[in-house]
C-alpha cells in the first residue's frame, strides 16, 4: 500500500474542526473579561497539542515506572527549575492536574481526614476547594469558614485570629477567586503561626501579579502554595504546588501517588513553556499592566456612578455591585454577552440575591491586557460595558433586540480590531 499524508483535523472530523474555528472566532470578537480566563500564546499552545500526551511516566523525574523517559525526564526538570525560580521557591511539583487536585494534594499531604481547617468563604470572594460545603475539601476535613467584614468588605485579620484561636486548625488557607484586594501574606502567617496550623496559600487567580513582581508573594511566608498555570499566568490549564522544603516528600507523595496517576506530560512541557515566557523582562510589564488597567477601568466606572465592592481594586480583579441599577447579575451577564462582552455574575459579599443569580458581576483585566489594551482604552471599555448594562436594565426579564446588541457587538470588534488575539 502507498503511504498516504496522515489527514488533518479538518479532514477527519470536520464537524469538530468547525465548532474550534467558530470558538476561535469568538475569542477574536469578544471583549473577554472573564477573570479567570486569558490567551496563551501560541508557543503554549504548541507544547499543549505535542506528542508528549501520548507518552506515560508514572513518578518523578529519575524515578519512573516506565521506559522511555529520555526526553519527559528533561521536559518535567526544565519546568521544576523554571517554577522554582519564577517564584523564588524550595521545592516544586508540576504535576497537578489542575488547581482544584492541587489543592486536595494539599491537604493529604498536610492534614488527616476529620482535621479542622480554615479558608476565606465562597460568598465572601474565596474558592469552593478552600472548604466549602459541597466540595471534597468541606466533606472530608472539618471547614471553618472567615469572611470580610461588613464596613469596607476587606478580610477581617481579627475574625480570621479568633476563630483560629477558638477552632484550632491544622491548615489556614489564604487565597481568592473574587476577591480585589492584596493580601497580607506576613499577617496569615503570623496567625497561623499562632495557632501552630500550617499556611496554605492559594494563588491560583494572581500567580502571574506575583511571578510579575505586581502583588507580593506568599511563597517565603506561607507552607505550601498552590496555584493554576491557565489564569493571570498565561500557561496551559494546570496546576503547579510549590513548598518548603521539609514538605516536598509529602507534597509529591500526595501529588502521585496519593491522587493522581500518570503526570500530564504536553501539560508540563506547556507549563514549562508558560515559566520560561514569564521569566523574560517584559512579563514585568504585562503583570503591572493589568493592575494598570484594572485600577482605570475601576476609575472610569465610579466616574459613571457604578458601585465597586471595597470602591476599587489592587489587582486583576473589578467586582461591580449592581443592586442601585435594579438588575440581578445573571440578566446582566446574558445580555452583556449578547453584545460581545464576556463575564460573570458573581456573589458580593452579604449578598441578599440566591448565589444563582447574585448581585454582582466579576470584571477581570488579564485577558485584554494580553492583547495589548492600555488604560487609555479604559474609558471605552466602561462605556461599553455602561451602555451594555443599560441594554439589560431597560430589557429587564425578556430578551435584548438584535438591532440594540449588534451596533454594541460591532463597537467591542472597532475597539479590539488594532490587538490581535495572542495564539490564534
Ligand atoms: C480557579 C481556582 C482554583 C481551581 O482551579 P481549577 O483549575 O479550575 O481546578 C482553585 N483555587 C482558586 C483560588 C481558584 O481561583
């Protein structure tokens, strides 16, 4: 038989390629503002669709289950080196599969089941893995949950210190997914440290502000820092764990064998992609450019009237709360997508909506930023999303009209035609 040229992915599964061609075209004609979301360049993509996936290597690099583990054995190295050096760390394990694995692999390796442990509450801007209810991490181990407080909506240190005094936890986490204010790092430590619990810091929404030198870093204060690799950072969708170095046997025996099987390998060469391109100079500029224009944007919106939670922000993150336009965040978010502006509803803290359809609406910068919008765009960006939410206001329960989303839709494609999308 004649040897034939492998067919492409157009080719054998046309229906596939078509949905991922449209999918790119959304992200081009989208304002993407979705907080945890980015663009990885092209580069990380390229490690993310390489033959590394069809590879096993159950272990750790020079100790493996498998043969052929000439060129894994390096790939897995180069991304500990390049994490361990981006953050200044011990120890690092790339394995984890995502942040929420990385997170549990946290706590097998420092806490028994049944074990008291504290994290910022869900409402109140922290993660479902931090011990809400319905996650593993709320069944298995005993939650108790902090918030923030009701004058000015930052975490409340006090609160945090005397239900760690009363409740004695073995594991203290800090770390947000809505949250748009720095943390103390030293001041979780020194509670912690109080009430002889170990500090786990979840960074998996500022890894990239921090590897960027834009937010202080947890890293020499806290036990264990867990984080995504796909948000502010820009890499691959992952997780990445970086420890001391008296928790580094635990860390990687609960990373594999404790939770996980065979490491994901075009994943860690994607993330090993993603640390070396935020080790170059200008990743300093991309991490202080989105606080630049998260600070514009959360600017231009009060000068439009609209309510901030804590009135501003410090990070990637714009929490708007809509209770004075009338409107609930679910209705917000449809209608704002419908006119090519993507986000989503989210709680604010003391909430009197049901988390379904909250009351507010979580703004993140890291995306546009990585097209290259300065906080001179920032005032447009406002307007828009302005007009957009007047659109849902004025709609209140029923659909908005194609002839008023279309000219808001073509206004986001003028506004983003001079930044090409990075990878696609
Ligand atoms: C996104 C996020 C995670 C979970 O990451 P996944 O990759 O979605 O599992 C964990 N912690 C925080 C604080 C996050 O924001």
């Amino acid at each position: 038989m004649i040897a034939h040229r492998e067919p492409s992915l157009r080719e054998v599964d046309p229906a596939l390629f078509d949905l991922i061609q449209h999918e790119d075209q959304r992200q081009r004609d989208s304002l993407r503002l979705i907080a945890s979301e980015n663009y990885a360049s092209l580069a990380v993509l390229a490690a993310t669709g390489s033959s590394l996936t069809n590879k096993y290597a159950e272990g750790y690099p020079g100790r493996r289950y498998y043969e052929g583990m000439d060129y894994i054995d390096p790939v897995e190295e180069l991304a500990i080196a390049r994490a361990r050096q981006l953050f200044s760390a011990e120890h690092a394990n790339v394995q984890p599969y995502s942040g929420s694995p990385a997170n549990l692999a946290a706590l097998l390796a420092l806490c028994q089941p049944g074990d008291t442990i504290m994290g910022l509450s869900l409402p109140a801007g922290g993660h479902l893995t931090h011990g809400w209810k319905v996650s593993a991490t709320g069944i298995y181990y005993n939650a108790v949950q902090y918030g923030v407080r009701r004058s000015d909506h930052r975490i409340d240190m006090d609160e945090l210190r005397e239900l760690a005094l009363k409740h004695r936890p073995r594991l203290i986490w800090c770390g947000h997914s809505a949250y748009p204010r720095e943390l103390d790092f030293p001041a979780f430590a020194a509670i912690a440290r109080e009430v002889g619990a170990y500090l786990a810091a979840d960074i998996a929404h500022i890894a990239g502000l921090i590897a960027g030198g834009a937010h202080p870093s947890p890293v020499p204060h806290a036990d264990v820092v867990t984080t995504t690799t796909h948000k502010t950072l820009r890499g691959p969708r992952g997780g990445l764990i970086l420890c001391k170095e008296s928790h580094a046997k635990a860390i990687d025996k609960a990373v594999f064998p404790g939770l996980q099987g065979g490491p994901h390998n075009h994943s860690t060469a994607a993330k090993a992609v993603a640390f070396h391109e935020a080790l170059q100079p200008s990743f300093r500029d991309y991490a202080h450019a989105i606080v630049a224009n998260a600070r514009a944007l959360a600017a231009a919106l009060i000068e439009r009237d609209h309510v901030l939670v804590t009135g501003g922000t410090d990070n990637h993150i714009v929490l708007l709360d809509l209770t004075r336009l009338g409107i609930g965040g679910r209705r917000a978010a449809h209608a704002l997508n419908l006119c090519g502006i993507e986000l989503n509803a989210n709680t604010i803290p003391f909430d009197p909506r049901k988390p379904f359809d909250p009351s507010g609406l979580r703004i993140g910068l890291a995306a546009i930023t990585s097209r290259g919008l300065q906080p001179e765009h920032m005032p447009a960006v406002a307007r828009l999303l302005d007009d957009a939410l007047q659109v849902a206001a004025r709609v209140g329960d029923g659909e908005p009209d194609s002839a008023v989303t279309s000219p808001l839709r073509g206004r986001v494609r003028e506004l983003l035609s001079p930044f090409p999308a990075p990878g696609l």
